[in-house]
C-alpha cells in the first residue's frame, strides 16, 4: 500500500463529501452559509473524517456509505475550533494557516457558524440513515456522547478551569482524553458502526482511539512548543504563554515523545487485533507521531 497517495484519495473524497453535504453558499442567509464553508473548506488534515472512512473499509461498508458520517464529524470538530478560537476562550487570530472565523466575519457570525456546524452534523446523519433507523440511533448516540458536556464540552470547560493553576497529571489526563481523545475515539466508532462491527470489534476500536487520541495529543503540545506558525497554520507556543499545564511542560519534550510513541505502538496493538487489512491505519497512526503539523 502507498500511504500517502492512499490519504491524499480518502481526504479528496472527504473534500468532495464536505462541498456535498453542506448547504451551498448562497443558502439564505448567505452570511452564515458562506462562514460554514469558510471554515470547514478552509484546510485542515481531515484526520476524524479519514478515520471514519478507512474503519468502514476494514470491515467492508459498502462503498460511500460511510461519507456521511464521516461529514458530519469534520462539522462537528470544526464547531469545535470556530468557538475554541473565539476571544472568550483561546482569542486566536489564525487557523488552517487562515484568518480565524472571527477575524474573517465577525464573532457573532463565527459562534453562529459553529452552532449551526454542530446542529448540521446531528442532522446529517439523521437524515442520511434514515433508512437504517438503527444504525442512525447508534452514530447519533455516539456523536452526542462525545461531544456533550462529560466528553468534548467536558474537557474544553475543565482546560479552561486549569488555566488559573497548574493541572495535575490526572487533571490533564482527564482534559485530553475528553478534549482530543473523545472524537479520535468517536471517529473509530462511527466507521465501525457504519460498517456492523460487532460489540467486541467496537470495544476494540474504543482501546485504539484513546491510545491514538493521548498519542495525537501530546505530540500537538511537542508541536506548539516546537514548531513555527507557518508549518501549524495556527498560533505556536500559546500554551506556554498562558501558563497551561502540557505534557511537554510536565514531562520534558523528550519523555513527551517517548509517551507519544508508546501510547501510539499501543493504538497499532490495538488495530492489528481487528479483522481486515489495517495497514493503512497503522501507516496513519506511525504518520501521525512524526507529523510536522
Ligand atoms: C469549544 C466545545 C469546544 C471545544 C474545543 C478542538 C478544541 C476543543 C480545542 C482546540 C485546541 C486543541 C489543542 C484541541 C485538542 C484537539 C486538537 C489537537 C484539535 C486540532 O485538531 P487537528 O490538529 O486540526 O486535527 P485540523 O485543523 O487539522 O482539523
């Protein structure tokens, strides 16, 4: 298998998925509808939705199947960045290497675009599955779980709680387990979902995405302190600014990426126990300990 020709066809189809499914940018009001696209169409390595993609694969989805799905989380993660950057959380000026929604629009525009982001990906899915009504129940419910007030909304709220004090070990484990891990986790799920993995091969999936989510997250704090705005397209070293707790301030940059790849050779563990041929997911989760951005 080439890997990177490999993700640069899942993303293309996630790109073609994403202008599909959103409603088109002259929908009234044109405003709103054009902050949507602005910030879902403005880059952004598609990790959430390629995940959903190459799971349904493994257990053999029928072809497109899970694009809908896979649509609705990069709504639902975009949501995610459009309020995280606003000036009453992070106050960030730059995303995917482009003027935050705020900056582009103006804030009330850009919590519009996020909340409607959010609402659209529970619609979507809705709508796309209505034909499987329990498949739908099951990739609503699992969305929702992750992105409500104990799992994403939880582990943004207790970020912003550990701003004011230094985080302990287990407070920052808590945060990225819910703030990054959740989706990581939810993205599996939904692909496994889409494609009928059984209950065992979903618990599976789970282990693999709170491995791969802690991985991917303490190599985004070896990133922030490491790497310049232009390779990010998002503002480095705010973390340290702020005084945030991080893996690298905790554990040193070394031991950082040594945790990253131990709890990614655990995420690769996890993948190989399930059927099907995962050497692409396991080519991703190596790509993702040594991304530049
Ligand atoms: C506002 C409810 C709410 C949550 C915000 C996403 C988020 C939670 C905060 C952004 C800051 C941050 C470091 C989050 C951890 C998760 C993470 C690394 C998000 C960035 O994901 P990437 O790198 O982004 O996959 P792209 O742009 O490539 O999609």
């Amino acid at each position: 298998m080439d890997f990177p020709s490999e993700l640069r066809r899942q993303a293309a189809v996630v790109e073609r998925g994403l202008d599909q499914y959103l409603p088109p940018a002259d929908t009234r009001p044109a405003r709103l509808h054009e902050a949507m696209r602005y910030s879902l169409q403005a880059g952004g390595k598609r990790l959430r939705p390629v995940l959903v993609l190459a799971t349904a694969d493994l257990f053999a989805a029928q072809l497109g199947a899970a694009l809908p799905a896979a649509v609705a989380i990069e709504c639902l993660h975009t949501y995610s960045l459009i309020h995280d950057d606003l000036p009453c959380m992070d106050n960030d000026d730059l995303r995917r290497g482009q003027p935050t929604a705020h900056r582009q629009f103006d804030e009330a525009t850009a919590l519009l675009a996020g909340d409607a982001l959010l609402t659209h990906a529970f619609a979507l899915l809705a709508e796309s599955y209505a034909a499987q009504p329990v498949l739908a129940h099951a990739l609503i419910r699992e969305l929702a779980d992750a992105a409500g007030s104990r799992r994403l909304i939880g582990g943004q709220m207790a970020d912003l709680l550990a701003e004011k004090k230094d985080a302990t070990p287990a407070e920052l484990e808590f945060i990225h387990l819910n703030k990054t891990a959740a989706m990581i986790e939810a993205a599996l799920v939904l692909g496994g979902l889409v494609g009928g993995a059984d209950a065992a091969a979903i618990a599976t999936l789970r282990r693999a995405g709170h491995e791969l989510g802690l991985a991917f997250q303490i190599m985004d704090d070896v990133l922030d302190a490491t790497a310049d705005g232009a390779t990010l397209g998002k503002t480095p070293g705010k973390d340290a600014k702020a005084g945030k707790t991080t893996f690298v301030k905790l554990h040193g940059l070394a031991a950082s990426r040594q945790l990253a790849q131990a709890h990614s050779a655990a995420a690769r563990a996890a993948f190989r126990e399930l059927p099907g041929d995962t050497a692409f997911l396991v080519a991703l989760v190596d790509s993702l300990v040594i991304r530049s951005s």
